[in-house]
C-alpha cells in the first residue's frame, strides 16, 4: 500500500531513556540504507522497521509516518551543514578567502562522499520542503553566510550582499551536485574545489572584497584538521 503524504512531518515523540535512544539511532541507521539503496520512491516505514528488526509499531511510536523519518534525516543533514558553516566561516582567527576555500572544499568533499544520499533526499523532498521546519533551517545557514560576507564587503549595500550570497549558495548547491554524479579521486575533488574557490574569490574582490590571504597553500589539509573537529563534535 502507498503512503500519503502528510503535512505533519515531526517526530511523535521524543526518546526519554537510553534505550529509546538506541531504538531511534537504530530505526534512522535502516532508513539511511534503506534510502541508499531503494531511493525515494520504494521509500517505506515498512521496509525501515525490517531492515531495523523492529515491528512498524515501534517505529510509529516515534514517527508518524515516512514523511517524518525522511524530514528527520534531512534536518540532522541541515544541521551537520549549519554546524560546518559556523565552525568555518566565523573563525575569526583565520583570513576570510582561506575560510572560503575551506568551505568549499569540506562542501564538495561532502557531496562526493554523500552522493547517493543527498539525491534520495532530493527526491523526496516534496514531502517536508513547505514545513516551517525547512524554511528555519534554511533561514540559518543564509544567516551565517551574510555574516560572513559582511566581513568581507563592508562597503557593499545589503541589497548587493544578499545577491553574492545567493549565488554562491546556488552555484555551491547546483554545481556540486552536478560534479558528485560521477565518482571522483582525491585529486579531482581537490582541483575542483579550487577552481570554485576561485571563481568565488574573484567575484568578491570584484565587488571590492577584501579577503587577505586565499589560503590556497594547505588547503586540504586544513580542512582535514576542521573535519576532524567537527566530527568529534557532531553526531549524525
């Protein structure tokens, strides 16, 4: 039978003791393989609750339906993003275009290491993208990115900093999508994501950005260090 789509897509309850705690962990592992591999569209709470050897009772003790298991791993994937974004871009002790670059590269890395999952979650979509939920999400990560360019267009109108933004955020989300369809070596991924990094810079230097040095020496390596950070801290 297919599931309808519903408009309440928040989890039903939240886990209280260790052991839910470890019944949730489970239930969201399955509906990340179960994503992988069956996509979308073959997405089921049935098929999540046996690749997690629980019954589909228990999993609708946390989710209502697949719209909220689908919701609920995009917004662990917005906030690992939003985390990312902050720890990068508002580290202050570091010169703004090198920041950039790092933010480049940990995006384009993300995309080709996450492939398969960003393009399930892509195509099902239509199912949380109109939720409040989604539009927060969003609404933060644009936040951090304003602030940023701030930093590096002081003397640039609000109007002109909104349009830098959006697209940069639109050509890292367009473009690196595009380039993690094709697996890709260590090699192509770092050429890439300095030539996008780049471009970037080159756009904001002209609109009169001052960003210091590029970082472009070392590059990978510190976005090596900021990922072992990262995740340290954060948990999927």
């Amino acid at each position: 039978m297919t599931e309808r789509p519903s408009p309440r897509i928040s989890s039903r309850k939240q886990p209280q003791q260790a052991r839910s705690t470890e019944l949730v962990s489970a239930i969201l592992e399955a509906a990340v393989q179960v994503l992988a591999k069956e996509g979308a569209g073959r997405f089921t709470t049935a098929r999540v609750a046996e690749k997690a050897g629980v019954s589909v009772g228990s999993v609708y003790q946390y989710f209502p339906n697949k719209a909220a298991i689908l919701f609920r791993l995009q917004s662990d994937e917005w906030r690992q993003t939003t985390h990312l974004l902050r720890a990068i871009l508002e580290d202050i002790q570091r010169p703004p275009f090198e920041r950039l670059r790092t933010l480049v590269h940990a995006f384009i890395r993300s995309e080709c290491e996450e492939a398969e999952m960003r393009v399930a979650l892509n195509d099902a979509a239509p199912l949380y993208r109109d939720a409040p939920e989604a539009q927060d999400a969003k609404a933060a990560g644009a936040d951090i990115v304003q602030g940023f360019l701030r930093e590096v267009l002081p003397g640039t109108s609000e109007t002109q900093r909104a349009l830098a933004g959006d697209l940069i955020k639109a050509t890292l989300s367009q473009v690196g999508k595009a380039f993690s369809e094709t697996p890709r070596t260590e090699a192509e991924i770092v050429a890439y994501s300095d030539a996008m990094a780049d471009m970037f810079q080159a756009y904001l230097r002209g609109l009169g950005g001052g960003g210091g040095d590029d970082g472009r020496p070392g590059s990978s390596s510190s976005f090596d260090k900021l990922r072992m950070r990262t995740n340290s801290t954060t948990v999927r």
